[in-house]
C-alpha cells in the first residue's frame, strides 16, 4: 500500500516542516511558514478524542505565537490530513485551571472570547481574501462565515471536542492541576466549491487557539496578546487578514512530517 511507504520523521524544531517567522524577510519577502499534508487511507473518527494510531498518517505542528508574534509557553499541537472527500484537523493543548466557554449559540461572534479552536482554509491562492472561517469552543458551540468581513455562511463541517485530567502525579499522587482539552474537525471539499486537491495543490491556512482569561491567568502578563495564538504569526495582529497566512502544501506520498 501507499501509506506503508511513507517515512514518518519526528522533527524537534517546534514541530514544523519549514518554519519561517512573518516578520523575517528576505528578498524583501514576507516568508510564512509551510506545512506539507499527507493522505490518509483510514479517515479519523471525529468525535473528540485523538485515538492512538487514529492520526497516524497526519502532518503535526505546534510553535504556537502570540498576537505581538512571541511564543508561548503552551504546547498547542495541530494535526492535519485529508482524503478524497474532506480534510481532517484535529488540535491537542493543555490547559491549567477550569477550561471555559460561554458561547452557546451557532455564529455568536463572543466566541472567540472563549477557549477555542479556529480554522481558516483559502482554497485558491489567486483569491486570496476567499478564504472560509470556522471556530468551535470548548462546549460545542461552532461559528463559520467567508472572507475578512465574516460574510454569513453556514457551511456542513463536523466539530467535536473533548476535556479529560492530563494523568500527571506527584509523588504518586495524582494532581488534576492540568487537563488536556482535544478538539477534532472535518471539512467536506464540496462545501469549499472544490474537489479534493490534486497532488502538488498549494493553499492558503492559518490555526489558531483562543484562550479564556480564566485559563491564562496564572504565570501570565496580563497583556490581551497573550490570550490569542497562532500556527502562523498574525498579519498586524489580526486573525482575519490573509497576509498572515501560511501555507497548506498537499501531496499523496511524502514523508509524515512531526
């Protein structure tokens, strides 16, 4: 088989492929960072819970920054993959203190005040302020719109997430101080106006990981920068301008970068 051939490499430089900082340039360039994605011949459950093995064949980052473009402390993980049909995303971060959402409703706008994940896909890189939004928090609640404005668009993506005690002890003792919060998503290509890319396919992508204050409390500044961070750093500290995008790179058969 096809999978059985790919070379999974664990890669210790904060996790990413190619890993170029948004406010480095060269050429006068902005340089963003690069993730190389891999098919999957079993596609993962989506029901919250990052089953081991059940990612095997997904592309994973971490190297999270802040709004002023700093890297945190926390180990936010994204994992990435697709088939013929859909794309598969999935992030793992832990979480000190009470994970917390207030945003129940589909589209509230609030919900980015929350412990959240967000997802931006732009599938054509001629179009580049075409690109689809999608967010869900901590109890469920999804939020999804089209381009910059948050355009209104109610798209037919799966969202599920899960919180359990991280397991860490103390002397033997176990300590609930941390939990691990695991969040997992498919996105059908149809409901993008696309097929499924074609190998050598190149779009545009950013993830994100939003924070209740509650959450950031302890050891943390203060600043507000701090409670929104992002695989790719943000382009004049918003999430919304593709500026700040890095880039999704699909091929069938490449190594499974970690």
């Amino acid at each position: 088989k096809k999978m059985t051939k790919l070379l999974k490499i664990s890669v210790l430089i904060s996790g990413l492929f190619l890993l170029f900082w948004g406010a480095s340039s060269y050429a006068g360039q902005d340089l963003r960072p690069l993730m190389s994605v891999t098919r999957t011949e079993v596609p993962p459950a989506i029901d919250g819970v990052i089953n081991q093995g059940e990612w095997k064949y997904a592309t994973s980052a971490t190297g999270f920054v802040d709004l002023g473009g700093a890297l945190t402390k926390d180990d936010t993980i994204v994992y990435i993959t697709y088939d013929e049909e859909n794309i598969y995303i999935a992030f793992r971060s832990t979480v000190s203190g009470k994970i917390k959402a207030k945003a129940t409703k589909r589209n509230n706008a609030g919900i980015t005040n929350d412990d959240a994940i967000e997802i931006r896909l732009g599938p054509d890189p001629a179009r580049p302020d075409h690109f689809y939004t999608f967010i869900g928090n901590s109890i469920g609640a999804i939020y999804d719109s089209i381009g910059a404005k948050g355009s209104s668009w109610d798209g037919n993506w799966r969202f599920k997430n899960s919180v359990v005690d991280s397991g860490e002890t103390v002397g033997g003792i176990a300590t609930f101080a941390r939990k691990i919060w695991t969040a997992e998503v498919s996105i059908p290509f149809k409901d993008l106006g696309v097929s499924a890319p074609k190998d050598g396919a190149l779009w545009r992508v950013n993830f994100h990981r939003d924070w209740n204050i509650e959450t950031r409390k302890e050891g943390e500044t203060g600043k507000l920068v701090a409670r929104w961070t992002s695989w790719s750093p943000p382009a004049g500290g918003s999430f919304n301008k593709p500026q700040g995008f890095g880039h999704l790179y699909f091929r069938e058969e490449a190594p499974v970068i970690k």
